[in-house]
C-alpha cells in the first residue's frame, strides 16, 4: 500500500473519532475547526524548537500575518504566549491539509529544524506556496533511515525553496538525501541566536578582578576555592562568585566556606558584594557573566557532562572548564581551538586561574575570541529573515489547483 493510500485509511478512522466525540486535540490536528488566514505558517515540533526559533519568528511577525503550529500542546501554548496566533499543526494527511491550507492560505511556509512530511510538502508544492527549513539537524542515524525511503525525502528536499542547517554535517547528509544546492543558505544555529543577542559588556577593572564559578556541581567548590586561593596571591583583590547549580545546596557550600574560614556574601540572604559571593538562586546568571572577566564552566570537573559555554562566551568572558564536556563536545572543541577557553584539571584550573588574573590583558583576549566563535556559530538571523520576507513576498501563480504530484 503506498504512502498515501495508508494516509487516507488512517485519517477516515481518526476522522469518525473525532465526529463522535472526540477531543478537542484531534479536531484541531484534522483540521475540523475554524482557522483564521496568514501570511506566515511557522511549525517546529514542540517548545524547544519554538523557542529556539523564537527572534525569527517574532521578526517575521512584525511584517507579517504569522501562524505558529506545533505538535504538542505545550508548544502551542508556549506560541500562544507569546502573544501569537497559535495551534496544533494539521497531521500528514490528505484531507486535513487541504482543509487547513484552503482556510489558512499561507504565502510561505517555515519549518524549524527536522522535521519532514512528505504529503505535506506535496500539499504545499500543489499550491506554489514556498516552503523554507531553518536551523536543519539531521543525525547520522535519522538520515540512515531516511536513506531507505528515497521516494518520499527525495522529492520532500526537492521541493524546499530554502534550507538553512544547524551545522556543516547536517547539511551534507541533506545533500546526500537529494536537497538541492540551489536551495542552501548559510548556517543558522538557532538555540545560539539568544545568547548572541547579548550585548557583551565593556572590559574594566571590575570584570579583570571578578572570577566567577558558574553552574558547579558537588565535588568542585571546593577545587573552585583553591583556585582562587592560588589566585589571590597573584592579585589580592580577586573576587570570586560561586554560583551552584542546584541552589537547594546553599548550605552545604555556606558551610564548606564557614570550614575554610572565610567570610562571604550569600545572594539568598540578599547579598551582593562582599570578597566572596555565593549565589545560590536561579535565575540570576547573566548578571554573574556579565560581571566577571573569567568564568569556570562547572559540571565539568567532576562527569556531569558539562553545561553550555555560550552564556559566558556571550558576554566575553575567557573560559575554564574540566575535561568532563560530553554534552557540549563540539561547542568546547571550538572555542579551544579558537583560543576563546581552556581545559584545565583540578591542578590546572588554579594555575591557569592565578594565570588570567594576573594578565587581564590575555583574559580580554580569550573573552573576544570566544564571544567571535559564538557570533560565527550562531549565523546571521538578519539575511535569513529577509530571505525569508522575500519569499512570502513572491506573487502566487494563478493556475494552481489543488491536486499535486503523486508518489507511492
């Protein structure tokens, strides 16, 4: 049985669910309910591609009438909140993409980053509405599978006016799988384009002497404490904040610090200042990076996998992190081999601490190198969004019908 075939026996069950009682749900992914016109139709998966996506879309609804879809309800609500019209995205099926399209009548259709149906695409190409795919991820397994259905991602890719991918490897696996060059444009990671939204701040003497411990798990305050011990004989005036991961072990940390004997600010209890600063509340991070010129990315001392350099490089900050960086392998690659951060072991993290805060200089250095890697993987949302203004902006062709191409 071909694709479609299936398709229409799958959509005559669920459709007879839904006329006799069935939730609201599955009404709106049949696209049995009212939907109001758009320019734009956006669709990513659920929260977190919507979110990533979140200053393009928001861009692009600036100029245009914007539809968001997703494929859960908490992406749909996450939409929704931001104050846009919003709903579940309609299935792959032939009836429910027709009744969505002939209300809807999008002028280009945008898809946040792996996600491809084939009827779908064919629905959409039947119509002569572009379809564009930004931020692109396609694992080395997703494609495999793909691989082996070339009838149905072989015309899919080729249908795509614009494609922008997350990384080099993704785009070369969408290549392989019949995505066609003319259709390319430049890299976009989409969960980089918030922190490179930050305007870094200026360097000065505040930040030279400010070291700060970001995210640390137990087992590495106090490797963190002998650091900027070491520091201090370097540069007296060194300041340290200490900013936990997990805020409920403040007073495990207090007392840690209370053992060494030294006296400390703690931010819970209203503490800003102080030599020592613990910071053990949420929320409050930018403020830390934006504050200190050398940050030590934690969870990397001890194996937790790491946590995500783009915050400090964001705000130019020169970074130390363990060798425990699995979760973040590439992003760590890049900004070692940039210059932009350094891995260190316990030793090293004092010697190399005591290293930048005796040299501001070096630190502004590495601050500028790693806030260049984290512009240059990030992309630029300015081209794509115009690129993608210009589509929506093309004139509809007259002689289309509502009956594409078929495949089996």
């Amino acid at each position: 049985m071909s694709y479609r075939a299936l398709a229409h026996v799958v959509e005559a069950s669920l459709r007879l669910r839904a006329l006799v009682g069935g939730a609201e749900a599955l009404r709106q992914r049949l696209a049995l309910d009212a939907v109001a016109p758009a320019d734009i139709w956006v669709h990513g998966a659920s929260v977190g591609e919507l979110t990533s996506a979140r200053p393009v879309i928001a861009a692009l609804a600036q100029t245009h009438r914007v539809l968001v879809t997703a494929n859960s309800t908490t992406g749909r609500d996450r939409a929704a909140g931001w104050g846009l019209p919003a709903r579940l995205a309609p299935l792959d099926l032939p009836g429910a993409l027709a009744r969505f399209l002939d209300r809807v009548r999008p002028r280009l259709q945008v898809t946040v980053e792996s996600e491809f149906w084939p009827l779908r695409s064919q629905a959409l190409a039947a119509r002569a509405i572009p379809q564009a795919v930004i931020g692109a991820r396609l694992s080395q397994r997703s494609a495999a599978r793909w691989a082996r259905l070339p009838g149905l991602i072989g015309p899919t890719l080729g249908r795509l006016a614009a494609l922008s991918a997350q990384d080099p490897d993704s785009e070369s696996r969408l290549r392989g799988l019949g995505l066609p060059a003319a259709s390319i444009l430049p890299p976009l990671d989409l969960k980089l384009l918030t922190p490179a939204g930050i305007v870094p701040p200026p360097p000065g003497p505040d930040r030279d002497r400010t070291l700060l411990a970001a995210s640390t798990h137990e087992g590495e305050e106090a490797a963190v404490l002998d650091a900027w011990a070491q520091a201090r004989r370097h540069r007296p005036d060194l300041r340290l904040i200490l900013a936990i991961r997990h805020p409920p072990r403040g007073d495990a940390v207090a007392a840690l610090l209370a053992q060494r004997g030294l006296a400390f600010d703690r931010r819970s209890q209203g503490g800003t200042g102080g030599a020592v600063l613990l910071a053990d509340t949420l929320g409050e991070m930018d403020r830390w990076y934006a504050a200190a010129g050398i940050c030590f990315v934690g969870g990397s001392l001890t194996d937790r996998g790491g946590h995500t350099p783009w915050e400090p490089a964001a705000h130019g900050c020169a970074i130390l992190h363990g060798p425990h960086v699995g979760n973040f392998r590439d992003a760590y690659a890049a900004l070692d081999g940039a210059g932009g951060a350094w891995s260190v072991d316990a030793a090293g993290l004092a010697d190399q601490a005591a290293r930048l805060a005796e040299d501001p200089t070096q630190a502004r250095r590495m601050g500028r190198a790693a806030r260049a890697v984290l512009d240059v993987r990030a992309g630029d949302p300015a081209a794509l969004i115009a690129h993608l203004r210009e589509l929506a902006g093309r004139p509809r062709r007259p002689d289309i019908g509502r009956e594409g191409e078929r495949f089996d």
